[in-house]
C-alpha cells in the first residue's frame, strides 16, 4: 500500500485571501503559500487577518518548507510570521523572492533567511515530495503551477492562473506539459482557483489592455496622465510605459512600493523601460505637462497610497488640477468601492477627469472564467477535484463546473479552511477539520484574539456605561458611587437621565445585597452589572459594554 498524503487547507477556501496549504506525506510537510488578508471594516482596528498559523507551529518539527507560487500579499503576506516561528527555506521564481526578500527585510528577517530560487520546468526533491514547477499566467510576473510527484500519484496545484494566450512576457501557462502529465501518469487530484468560477466566457488577454491604454493617451495629448494600478502587477506597468513611449512622455513611478518594484522588475528583466524615459518624481515641476505619464499605488483608495494622497491635497510630489486625467487601471477589490468612490470624489473635486474600468476597458482580471477553467479540467483530466482559492460561491460554482463537465460527484469534494482530506489507495477522503482559526493583526498591539474583536464591536456600535461602587465589606456599607459615566450610548439631555436611572437602580440593588449581608466583591459585581444592564436595555433598547467595578475602601 502506498503512503498516503494529507493536505491541511489552512486558508484561503470560504474567503479570498490567506492562502495557505499544508501537504503532508510519510510525516513531512510542506507548505504551500502564506498569505495574509486585509481586514475589512467589520473587524475594528484589525490590520491583516492571517491563516491559522498554530497548526503549522505545532507541526513545526515536521515542516519541510515552504513553496511561494508568486508574489500577491495574499500568498506570502504571512511568511515574516511564520518564519519568526521557524526558518524554513522558501522556494519561489526569482522575482517571487525578490518580494519575498523585501517583505524579510522589513521584518528583520534576512539575515536568517534561506531563499532557493526555482525556474520554469525545474524538478525538485523537497522532504518526501518532488515537486515539478511550471509557467502559469496570472496578474504578476513568474507564477507557478506546482505538480507533486507522490505516492498517491501527481497532486496539480494550479495556484492563481488564467490563461492568457498572448501574455505580455510571451510566458504562456505550460497546458501541453499538464496534458503530457494527464497523460502518463495521469493527474490523481487537481486544485484550482475559483475566484472567478462563477464568470462565463474568459478573461481578456493582458495585452489588449495596451492598444486601449495607448489609444486613451493619445486622446488627451494635452494633458497630463495619472495611471493607478497594482504596483505589483508588472505587466500593466509595462504597458503604461509603452503606451507613455508611444505618445512621446515620460514615466514618472510615484509611491514607495512603485518605485521598489519598477526597481526589482527591471532588475530580474520582467520589465523593460529605458532609463532616458524614467524621471523621479521631483522632477515633475519642471517637466511639460503633456510629456508626464504618472504610474502610481493607490488604485484601491488605501489611505497612505501615493493617489490618495492627490485626492486629499497632500502629496508631497503633485498637486492635482484641471489638466489633469487619472486614469484607475483595476477593478475596486470587493470591500473597497468606498474607498475608491471617495478618491475618485476627491480627485473630480480637484478638476482632474476621472476615467475608469467601469466605462473603459483599462482592466482585465489576473484569474480565470469559466471558459478557461474548463480548458484546465478538459487537459489535466484529474481522477478527484477540490476547488481552492475563493468565496464559498466561487468554490460552489468552480464545483459545478466540473460536475457539469462530467466529473463524477463522489470525486469532487468542497472543502473549508480547517479542512483535512487524506488521499489513499482507496480514494480520496475528508477527514475533518483541524480548526482554521482567524488570526488576527493590529499593527500596533500585534495579535488579537476573538474576545478583543468582540468588545470593538459593541463598543462601536453600543458605546459603553462604565459603574462604579465603593464598599465597606466588613461592615457591610456603600462608602461611594455609584459613578455612571458612558460614552457613545445616547445623546444628551436625555443622557443625564438614563445615567441617574442607573445610578439609582445600583445604589438600590447594593444597598439591598449588602443589607442581605452578601459580601463578597464578585456577587456583588454581578449584581451591579445585572441591574445596571436592564435599567440600560428598558430605557433605550441598546446593550452598550458595561463596565462594572465594585472596590474595598
Ligand atoms: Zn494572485
Ligand atoms: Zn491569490
């Protein structure tokens, strides 16, 4: 009987972000991409939301390494917490480390890194697996498909991917050597992105982005050119930058993490810009408008990128007006509209015409529709499927794909984080879940746990009434208070009544415990609490925190 091979999915299946798979054989692990994701506004205060990391930590001794398909926050965002856990070497292209790199160094990381740099169609032995890394399109450059080799046959992740038939790099996703693989020895399991399953047709070539780019550059001639995007999305900056020769202007990279990877790009060649075209952002006043081709961060409305900055008035490189065309060259990330509604507001307010992906084509996704994902399925042929990276919807509609193209129900399983399946001679199985806990980051705290999450919450909604009583528990008196202080529970003048109301309540309930001759601080605590909460509730129908204290002396 051969060994069997578990995978541990510990983020990324139910929500897009934190992407995070554990495979396991003769009790080694590897780990597949650690992605973290950014927090939306229902978790105050919360900067990023990593995997389940505790899993991995208490699995630490058996961990192998960690494979880095490419280089989006949402798959190796986590790797600087995980690392100060363990070190481990990273395997990922020469720009994914490049990234990896730059996020190590920041963390202070560096020096104990061990980085191992993988090329297209390289076959390595990593603990008991060997690992097969192809070429795979997607919205960055140098992508990997990864094809484990085990005892339970090949294991195909598809990582992010569309396929891209025209790719800016001529890079084009490695379908005949999937097809040889589905072939001899066949695909036992696949694992592919879902994040657009639920999209008919196929994504539009990165390339067509271009002629429009160009074409949009052309029409404002007289004015100067702002363009927003990724700054990691390397291909589209290649495109601005043609589009920018073309129209006889300079690029000038505007934002710290344009101007680093503009910088690493050219560095690995995933991008291919002359320095006579390059001009840093200083210079900006002294060139001619018309001759400016702007690229900068801040297409998503993050609140300290370079275009937001314009948008408020506060850039320190520019200031926006009414020669001005800013052009958002992506899709608003679901969760982000208002952030990017509220820049678009503040760049019209300012003059600047405002051209985005909702009426031109200035955009393409980086995954694949529906189209392509049955191209995926129709050339890997897998023996079993679980649809990975995505909403629970996208995992849903990414299963019925595959169910409609005539995989058999028992073979297609739909997983969660947390989820464990064992793949054996026998089949493929689920074997339940190991947790997938959020965890959670506030940049300046560090982690935060549910409890924590859970009082912001009430305390942005409901505001909070703070009691506090002074007691004499030997000879059973109330020596002050109760003090009611609140903040964000109602409006004034009716606060200053509620607050009496409770106060009164309190003092009556102490008064009565402590003559019952309850003394201990605790009981009494609850009985404050239990009093002041359905004064609190009858008079307003709100539940702000309470904040209870009951003190000797
Ligand atoms: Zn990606
Ligand atoms: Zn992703």
């Amino acid at each position: 009987m051969a060994s069997p091979l578990r995978i541990t999915f510990l983020g990324g299946l139910g929500q897009i972000g934190r992407n995070c798979a554990a495979l396991e054989s003769e009790g080694r692990i590897v780990v597949l991409d650690c992605g973290q994701m950014f927090a939306g506004d229902d978790l105050p205060g919360v900067d990023s939301v990593l995997p389940d990391l505790d899993w991995l930590i208490n699995n630490a001794r058996r961990v192998e390494a960690v494979i880095a398909t490419h280089a989006h926050e949402d798959h190796i965002g986590a790797l600087p917490y995980l690392l100060r856990h363990m070190s481990l070497p990273v395997y990922g292209s020469v720009f994914t480390l490049g990234m990896v790199e730059h996020k190590l160094r920041e963390a202070g990381l560096l020096d104990s890194a061990d980085l191992r740099t993988i090329n297209d169609g390289d076959r390595r032995r990593i603990g008991p697996f060997d690992c097969e890394f192809l070429p795979v399109t997607h919205s960055i450059p140098s992508g990997n498909i990864t094809a484990f080799h085990t005892a339970q046959g090949v294991i195909l992740h598809s990582s992010d991917f569309k396929l891209d038939l025209t790719p800016i790099d001529g890079r084009r996703t490695d379908l005949s050597r999937i097809g040889a693989l589905a072939q001899d020895p066949g695909i036992r399991l696949l694992l592919a992105d879902s994040t657009n399953a639920d999209l008919p047709g196929s994504s539009r070539s990165e390339k067509e982005i271009g002629a429009v780019l160009t074409e949009l550059l052309r029409n404002h001639a007289e004015r100067r050119v702002i363009v927003a995007c990724f700054a990691s999305h390397i291909h589209r900056l290649q495109q601005v930058a043609d589009a920018a020769l073309a129209t006889n202007r300079m690029l000038v990279p505007v934002g710290l993490s344009m101007l680093r990877n503009v910088k690493l790009a050219r560095k690995v060649g995933v991008l291919r810009i002359a320095d006579h075209m390059l001009r840093d952002a200083e210079e900006i006043g002294d060139l001619e408008p018309q001759r400016v081709c702007v690229i900068c961060t801040g297409s998503q409305g993050e609140p300290k990128a370079a275009l937001t900055r314009m948008a408020r008035g506060d850039s320190r490189w520019l200031s926006v007006g009414d020669n001005d065309t800013v052009i958002f060259s992506a899709h608003p990330i679901p969760g982000n509209e208002a952030a990017v509604g509220s820049v678009r507001n503040g760049l019209a307010r300012r003059g600047a015409k405002v051209v985005h992906s909702g009426q031109i084509d200035v955009h393409t996704s980086g995954h694949a529709q529906q189209q392509e994902l049955k191209t995926l399925h129709s050339v890997s042929v897998p023996q079993f499927f679980v649809p990975v990276h995505g909403e629970y919807s996208h995992l849903v509609a990414h299963r019925d794909l595959a169910l409609e193209m005539g995989m058999d129900p028992a073979t297609v399983f739909l997983a969660e984080d947390g989820d464990q399946l064992e793949l054996s001679d026998a089949g493929l199985r689920m074997l339940g879940s190991v947790g997938g806990e959020h965890l959670y980051v506030d940049g300046t705290v560090g982690d935060l746990g549910n409890e924590v999450l859970g009082d912001r919450h009430v305390l942005g909604n409901n505001g909070f009434v703070s009691i506090h009583v002074a007691v004499d528990l030997e000879r059973l008196d109330l020596l002050a208070g109760p003090d009611v202080v609140s903040r964000g529970w109602v409006e004034q003048p009716a606060l200053l009544g509620h607050e009496v109301a409770v106060a009164d309540a309190v003092e009556e309930a102490v008064l009565r415990a402590l003559r019952g001759s309850v003394d201990d601080r605790e009981r009494l605590s609850k009985i404050v609490s239990k009093t002041a909460g359905s004064v609190v509730f009858e008079r307003t129908r709100r539940r702000p925190m309470l904040v209870v204290s009951v003190r000797e002396g």
